[in-house]
C-alpha cells in the first residue's frame, strides 16, 4: 500500500475539518476526491503532506509513519510532490531556477544533472521554450505546468494535486490536465482533489465523495459518478453535473 | 567688502581642514555599527517570527525596550555602565550602541518583510523537502530583501546622523571635531554651519547612491513586465 491513512482527525478552532478520515491508495493508483466547498478535502490531502497538523489518527506513505507527534515530516515530503491551486512558483527565481533550486539544496544534486532533469520534464510539459522566463511572464497554464515538472523533479513516490485547475482560465485547464493524465498512465500514484467531474470519470480508478469531513461514498468512477447510492453523492452531482 | 570675503574664505578653509580628518571616524563609526545592526537585525527578526514561543517573546522584548530608550541615554549606559565593567574603549562602545539600537529597528523591517511574504511560498518549498532554514535562506529572504532594501537605507542614512551622538563620549568624529574646534577659537556660527553642511553631503550623496542601486538592481520577476 503507498498511502495508508487511519482515523484521521483534523479541526481549525472548533470546527471538525476531517472528522476520523481512514483510507488507502495502492501504487500507481489514481484517487480523486470529489466534494462541495468546506467538505474537507484540500485539508485531507494537504495533511498528507503535513502542511496541516492534526490531531489525531496517522498517515503513513510509503513506510514512513506521521502521527499526531508530527516526527518524520520532513521523510514525508521528500517523497510526496504538492501542487497548489496558486502556483506558488518562486516569482524570484526563472522556470529552469524553480525546477533545480530543490534538486540543488535537498537532493544535492550537482547543476548539471539537476538542469538536464528539469530539461527533461519541461520537455514532457511542453515548455522548453520558457525555459530562462520568470513566472510573472506566464500564463497561468504554463506556471501549473511548471509546477508540476517542479515537482516531479524531486522523484516522489507520491503526487498531490490539490484543485491545480480552480485558478486557471477555462482555455487553459485542458493543457494541465492533459500532462495529469500522462502521468497517471505513466503509473504515477495520485491523490487529486478537483470539481473536474469530467476528469474524475476519465482518469480516476477510484473516486472519493467527501461531504461534511466525512468519506460518503468511495468507489470507481462508474460507481460513485454514474451510479452513486448516497443521497447526498447524487444532490451534489445534480448540481454539478 | 571684498576683503571680508576673503576673510571668511580662508576661515571656512581653516575649519574645512580641522574637520576633515574626523570624517572618515564618522564614516567608519556608521559602518561598523552598521554592520552590527544588520546581523542582530536579521538574527532578532527572525527569531521574533520563529514560532518559538518563549524565543519570540524574549525578541520582542529586545526590541521594544531598545526601541523605548533614547539613543544618549543607551551611549551612556555601555560607555560608562558596562564600559567600566568590560574595559570598552571609545569607539567599540560607541559601535556597540548605535549598532544595538538600530538593531531594534532594522528587526522590526526583516520581520515585516518575511511576514510580507505569502504564505503559498513557505508551504511549496517545503512540500519539496526543503527544511525550514533552507526556505528561508533560499526562497523567503531573496524575496524579502527587495521590500525591506529601501527602509534599510533609510535607516542607514539616520545612523549616519545618529553618530553624532558619540561625539558626547569623547569620540572624535565630525560633530566632536567641530566642538574642539569652536573651543579652541570661539567661531560658532561658521563652525556649525560648516559641520552641518558635511553631514548633509554625505546623507544627500547617500541616498541618491540607494536610488541609483535601486534601479540598477530592480529585479527580474518583480513588478515590472519587460
């Protein structure tokens, strides 16, 4: 199992954000969650990369275990990539900068192997011609591409996508999730947190419904989107859909 | 009338070659505890946002009761406080406190500019693996330097003047200079207006040295689109 997530408890003030959350993702599995506004789900993924303390349960990737204690963060994220809804490129630092910096500084990689490994996946972006550009110089479809070629650089074992399409223009969503679902046929194992219902059908093998920090309803695609048995699964998708 | 004239000339050339030699010991006092300033500055700052509880208190402490005590009175107490006790000569007392008390200010600017910083930018780096002083080393304070470079100068250029104050403990730089010279030959209004004038082509050629900085060094991905 690459993700193991048991009795997961995380609350902001007096708010229940994820109320005793427990799943699993298989490697190479791609999971997406589905779900209305303040259901919980960018705090669920966000907290498996331990950008959010909780308070109780465990999560446990790839071996390595995060209790509510929140040892072994840092052995967490180096085999977990994020990305955000906001980019949050390094607006300092060139396209080529943005992708080597962390290959440079966490894996101590020299910088000609971290620049031939960027190069690489700007290719599988589509993106070498923005190679010395700073992020303010483009669109917002390239800076989740880049994003994304950011960080794969770090050769997790696990991506996180948390609603990476929620910022970006309706002409440019396609671009980025065409490069999501390469990854996932290249067996990448992903956890995607999106209102791309279409995607969720297309390149999901499970779908989550979360509702209120509760898991409602889990299963594949054809299940949860085109047959779900909740209530509450089928009143969000008749809104959404 | 032409020969007043004369005679004032060659009194301000008198009083201009008295003070000159004094101007580099302003300079070098305003450099030193410059310095000073800009390494606890940076260190108090950061620690006052650490998270660390008892540490960020203890920083704001520093800041606040440096920033609540006059500079003169500051002078006073290392010169003569804790000079008697560590033996501190003239200069070093002088740099340790105009250093320490623009230290109080300069950590209250790094702190407002790693806080300018959004916080998308702390969360990406460390989702890559990087530990909490690499953000900061290589992400956060790149970034922050640009917003706090221009009240930084600004502080400088008031150090500058503050060193003045030195003057009060023996210290001879420019404003001392110009004391011992009114003392000895009672010439109060050139003498004075003389002093003032140097101080006023440093901080003048100064802060026309930071705007010049500043547009050769605005930087690639900020504000403006090329």
């Amino acid at each position: 199992m690459m993700i193991e997530i048991e009795n997961l408890v995380c609350r902001f003030g007096g708010t229940v954000a994820v109320d005793n959350v427990s799943m699993t993702v298989e490697k190479g599995e791609v999971v997406v969650i589905i779900g209305p506004s303040g259901a919980g789900k960018s705090t669920l993924i966000r907290c498996m990369n331990a950008l959010e303390a909780f308070e109780s349960g465990r999560i446990i990737i790839d071996g390595i275990t995060v209790d509510k204690d929140h040892k072994h963060i840092h052995e967490l994220r180096l085999e977990v990539g994020m990305v955000f809804q906001q980019f949050n490129l390094f607006p300092h630092l060139n396209v080529i900068d943005n992708i080597t910096l962390a290959q440079k500084v966490v894996r101590k990689r020299s910088r000609g192997e971290a620049e031939r490994k960027a190069m690489k996946l700007l290719e599988t972006v589509n993106l070498t011609d923005k190679v010395d550009a700073y992020p303010e110089q483009l669109s917002g479809g390239q800076k989740q591409r880049v994003a994304i070629a950011r960080a794969l650089a770090m050769d997790p074992k696990v991506m996180l996508f948390d609603e990476v399409t929620s910022a970006l223009d309706p002409e440019m969503i396609g671009e980025v999730l065409e490069v999501m679902k390469r990854l996932a046929s290249a067996g990448m194992t992903m956890v995607i947190v999106t209102h791309e219902i279409g995607f969720a059908r297309e390149a999901a093998d499970r779908v989550i419904f979360m509702d209120d920090g509760k898991i409602v309803e889990y299963g594949p695609p054809s299940g949860v989107i085109d047959n779900p048995i909740e209530p509450r699964t089928r009143e969000f998708l008749s809104k959404v859909l | 009338m032409l020969n007043w004239l004369g005679q004032q000339v060659v009194l301000y050339w008198d009083i201009f070659k008295y003070l000159i030699p004094a101007v580099p010991w302003t300079i070098l006092i305003t450099v030193c505890s410059f310095a000073l300033a800009l390494l606890l500055g940076l260190t108090i700052g950061i620690l006052r946002i650490s998270g660390h509880k008892p540490i960020s208190s203890l920083a704001g402490i520093y800041i606040n009761v440096i920033r609540g005590v006059p500079l003169l009175v500051q002078i006073f107490f290392i010169y003569f406080g804790l000079g008697g006790i560590l033996n501190l000569d003239r200069f070093t007392a002088g740099v340790l406190a105009v250093g320490i008390c623009y230290s109080a200010y300069l950590a209250e600017i790094f702190r407002s500019g790693i806080a300018a910083i959004a916080h998308g930018q702390h969360e990406a780096a460390l989702s890559l693996g990087m530990t909490r002083f690499q953000t900061l080393r290589y992400v956060i304070l790149p970034q922050s330097l640009r917003i706090v470079i221009p009240p930084i100068a600004n502080e400088f250029i008031a150090s500058l003047k503050d060193s003045s104050l030195v003057s009060i403990i023996g210290m001879r730089e420019l404003t001392r200079a110009g004391r011992e010279y009114y003392s000895q030959y009672f010439v109060d209004f050139q003498t004075w207006f003389l002093v003032g004038l140097i101080y006023l082509v440093m901080t003048i050629s100064l802060s026309r040295l930071v705007k010049y900085l500043e547009r050769i060094y605005a930087v690639k991905g900020f504000g403006i689109a090329r």
